[in-house]
C-alpha cells in the first residue's frame, strides 16, 4: 500500500455530506425526509442558459479555451461586478475557474507558502481550511462571537497576527451564519491586513444573495483583495463547475500560469452558457429568486421563534440560519441525528464549521420550497414539543 501524505490526517471531514447520505439512505427505504442540510439552490440553470449551452454544444465550442477563460466571459463578469455591485475591474483581471473551488485552489497555490497561516473565523466553511493544507499552509481559525456576526474583526488581526500569518480568508456574507460584513468595519480588517503586508481573500459567492442592504464587493474598499465568485449559488448552476477569481494586476500572469497546469481551463461549454445569465430577461429571473430566498428565510426565522429555538444572530444574506441549541440539553450531533431519524428533517450539526460553536449550534439551510419548509417547521414543532 501506498503511504499517504501526512495532509491525509488533517483534512477536514465534510459532515453534511455525510448526513446527506444518511438522508439519501432514508429516502431510499420509503421514508420522506425534507433537506435542510446541503447549502445547494432547489433553482435550477434557467431555460435562456440551457438553451445557450446546446447551441454551443452543436456549433462545436467544447474546445480547450484560454486558462483565464472565453474572453466574452470575462468580459462579461466584469460588466456584471460594475453594474450589480458598483465596482470597476478590468476583465483582465478575471480568471474564470471550476467553481469557486478551482478560484480557492489557484488563489491558495499562488499566495500560501509551506507552514504559513491563512487566517479565518471560528465558524468557517470547512473546506476553506483543506484548501489552505491542500497548499501546504495551515488554517489559523479565530473564534468569533455573536456579538461580532461570527466574522472576522480587526481586534482580531491585532490580537492574533503573528509571524506565520500570511493573510486572511473571509466570506461575506459567510457560510454557515448567512451573515456579512459591514463596509466600515471590512475597510478596517483590510487596512489591518495592507498593514501587515498581508493578503486577503474575500469569498463573495453569496453576495448577490443580499435581502436587507444592497450588495457591496470588498473592492470598493482595497483593489488589492483577491475575490472568489461563482456561478452555483446566485445563479443556481452547482453542477457546472464554473466560477471566477478577481485578482491584482501583478497576480494574474502568475495565476494564470498555475491554472494551465492544474485544470488547463474551466469547462468551456459551461463557459459559453453562462453567457446568458447576464441578459436582462435572466437577471429578472434570478432577481425573482432572489425574493423567494428573501421570504423563505423570513419565514423560517419567525418559525424558529415561534418554537423557542435561538437565532443568535440574524442572516442578512446566503441562504442558511445558523441557530443554537444549547438549551436543548443535546449537543448538535444528537439533535441532529435525532431530528433527522425522528422528524425526517435534515440539518447540519455545528461541528462542521470550527470547535468554538461546534457542540450547541445548527445549520439550516433554506434551499427547499416554502411549501416544505412549513412541512419542516412543522415536524421541527411537534419534535420539540416532545422533548
């Protein structure tokens, strides 16, 4: 047998997927059990990207593009960051990805050097960690606090900055809390980070999913921030694998020389495809689904207080309300568990996203219909009431 790297032992255990298998399994054997686990859109690619895609597909654009991707793309993500989120970028500066997992890969391959720390708030995204092992680093998690929306502060850059801290990684609006960063205060973490000749990288795949402000990108703040973006959760296109990463002029040589070598391009069909999203007749659609997320999570937060379970802070973007049980008498796994065999209602346990809130909090994810979601708060009401 081969031997592993050491990495091997490090890298994160996804438990969503695994209560998804679990629910899959139940599913399998009759029962009906209603998903609020994996954070993916119940929306799919709408009829105008389809259509595109097999007009792609029959004039033959299935060839390998440019490691950046389809100019016309880039092109058109530029366009779409000036006019949905008021900042200007040049589309060179756009390297189109595999997801915004691929704009992780390459954003870690280029900036992370081995046993250098990425640092990122306590609850995080796990694979936002194994990314950075992935490239040799180390995740340095801060625990955050209600009080500071789970996200990262500059208290904590200057309480916690040490010398094997290269940079940060943040998301805003954050997945698993559905909680943003407010512009004064991300200026303040980005001018900590400039100060230290640090990097930051900011996850906007949710930002187009905004309900209470209009959406501001962090380069409106410091033009020097890498940001990652995607097609899977605005735009509703998981399975697509398409995303982008914008980065400083002086990167994107380099990037882009990693990003022939790791993936040559991103998948060229899905490229051309995603062309159509940003025609007027499609943006109408996904600003319509923007509003049916807008009422589903105002449903579920007053469903939740009407049944006593806690909302310690309240999201204002993505699609998921992280709640705490800790006056359940249950850790989140055995909620979890429990919920899941006895209500037929699945949710994710806490210790998928860091220690600090791993045993008393829950990730709910609101990618189902309202119509389910009632059916899931219902079975959620009577599940508590039994104790």
């Amino acid at each position: 047998m081969p031997r592993l790297a050491d990495r091997n032992t490090e890298f994160l255990t996804f438990h969503a997927v695994e209560i998804f298998k679990q629910a899959h399994a139940l599913q399998a054997a009759g029962h009906d059990i209603i998903s609020l686990g994996i954070g993916e859109p119940d929306f799919t690619a709408p009829p105008q990207v389809v259509e595109t895609l097999e007009r792609a597909a029959r004039a033959g654009l299935s060839g390998y593009s440019p490691p950046a991707g389809v100019g016309a793309l880039r092109e058109a993500i530029a366009h779409f960051y000036a006019e949905k989120f008021g900042a200007t970028v040049d589309p060179a500066r756009v390297i189109v990805t595999a997801g915004a997992s691929g704009a992780l890969a390459l954003a870690c391959a280029a900036l992370v050097n081995p046993g250098g720390e990425v640092m990122m708030p306590d609850p995080s995204y796990p694979a936002n960690s194994n990314f950075v092992l992935a490239a040799g680093g180390r995740p340095q998690l801060v625990p955050s606090t209600a009080a500071k929306r789970f996200q990262l502060s500059a208290d904590d850059l200057r309480a916690h900055w040490r010398a094997t801290t290269q940079g940060i990684l943040v998301a805003s609006p954050s997945n698993p809390t559905g909680t943003s960063i407010a512009a004064a205060e991300m200026a303040e973490l980005l001018a900590e980070v400039r100060q230290r000749n640090g990097f930051a990288m900011v996850d906007e795949i949710y930002l187009g999913l905004s309900y209470d402000a209009p959406p501001r990108s962090a380069l409106l703040l410091d033009d020097d921030v890498l940001i990652i973006n995607s097609f899977s959760k605005y735009f509703n296109m998981t399975g697509w694998r398409l995303g982008w990463l914008i980065v400083p002029p002086s990167m994107v040589a380099p990037v882009e020389k990693i990003a022939a070598s790791l993936a040559i391009c991103a998948p060229t069909l899905a490229q051309h495809a995603a062309l159509a999203c940003f025609q007027a007749d499609t943006l109408k659609i996904y600003e319509q689904r923007r509003l049916a997320f807008q009422e589903r999570r105002d449903f579920l937060l007053d469903a939740f207080a009407s049944m006593g379970l806690d909302v310690p802070v309240k999201p204002d973007g993505a699609f998921y309300v992280y709640a705490d049980i800790a006056k359940l008498g249950m850790n989140s796994q055995q909620f979890g568990q429990r919920l899941l065999q006895e209500a037929g209602v699945a949710a994710v346990p806490g210790l998928d996203f860091g220690p600090a809130h791993a045993a008393h909090t829950m990730r709910f994810a609101y990618t189902t219909g309202l119509d389910r979601l009632e059916e899931a708060a219902a079975r959620m009401r009577a599940f508590l009431a039994r104790g």
